[in-house]
C-alpha cells in the first residue's frame, strides 16, 4: 500500500504500508490501520515478488517528505503525489502519478516552507523530462475547478478514484543501423 488513509484501505494480506510523509494529517489514522493489518505505516524500501520500491526526497514542506520509485520487469513507475518541485529522479519513468493541487500557479505554503506544485508547471516538466504517461492523482480544489470547466493538462490524465493503472508495454528501441 502507498499512503492512503480515508477510504483507501487496502485490506490483507499486506506486505508493506509505504507513506511519502510520516508527519502527515492521515497518519493517525494510517497507523491505526495498519497496526490491525499487522504492518507498520512508515517511509521505507520493499523488495518482494519482482517489485522494488525506493522512497526518494521530494521538495515539499518543512519536514522531509519522499516519493516512490518503483521498479518491475524492467520499468519504472513514479509515486510523487505531493511535490513544490518537479523530482529530477522521475526522469525517463513509464508512468508517474503526480501533484495537481493547483491548477495554473503553484500553492505556496506559509512562511514559503514549499507547497504543492501545479497541473500546467508538472506536465510540461514531466514531458521534458521524458515521462511516458502522467497521471494526476493529488487532486486539489484549483483543479477540481478546472475538471468542472472542462479543461485538461497539456500533458498527462487526470486520475480516477478505482481505476487499475499498468505499465505500459516495453520501450521500443530503434535500430541504431
């Protein structure tokens, strides 16, 4: 399981409870959680059935905050659903789920600790860097507003609660000849 918390409940077995922030408002709740499925909620590496995920630091907030590299058969997908700043370790990613809390400026917080950066700021540094699919998951009001008016990123999807996410197929590397 990544973060989670609300009616994310990944149920058992569970190996592994990965967070991205153990600061986080969910924690509580989290922790709760998890403890009755037997596992603890933390920022950690799992390696098990082919899968390998690395928690890596994001620039967020005022404490350290992370997000997932995750690695299967040869691919990478990206967790970063809450990041101020494009991670430089996304580059070349099959998919990334990642912030768009705000829409068309970024949200800075208080006192200028970081904040959440924006759906506009985010596709375009996802496609020069290389991201073969983006996914928006960190979903806030600016955006929400913005899905209301119809208007989609200039690169990337908009997330949907449920749905399955795969890893697309292998790259196709063209003949050097």
């Amino acid at each position: 399981m990544l973060d989670g918390g609300g009616t994310a409940d990944p149920g058992a077995p569970l190996d592994a409870w990965l967070v991205c922030d153990e600061d986080a408002e969910l924690m509580p709740v989290i922790r709760r959680r998890a403890g009755g499925l037997a596992v603890a909620a933390a920022v950690r590496s799992y390696d098990g059935d082919g899968v390998r995920l690395w928690p890596l630091a994001v620039r967020h907030t005022s404490h350290p905050t992370v997000g997932y590299l995750i690695e299967v058969t040869g691919r990478r997908a990206v967790w970063a659903p809450e990041y101020w700043m494009f991670p430089d370790w996304a580059a070349q990613a099959d998919l990334m789920f990642a912030d768009a809390a705000g829409w068309d400026r970024p949200i800075r917080f208080a006192g200028g600790v970081g904040g959440h950066a924006c759906v506009g700021d985010s596709a375009e540094a996802a496609r020069h860097a290389g991201v073969r699919r983006l996914v928006f998951a960190h979903i806030g009001r600016p955006s929400i507003r913005a899905i209301d008016r119809g208007e989609c990123p200039s690169f990337g999807e908009w997330g949907r609660e449920g749905a399955t996410y795969r890893l697309p197929a292998r790259r196709v590397r063209p003949c050097a000849g």
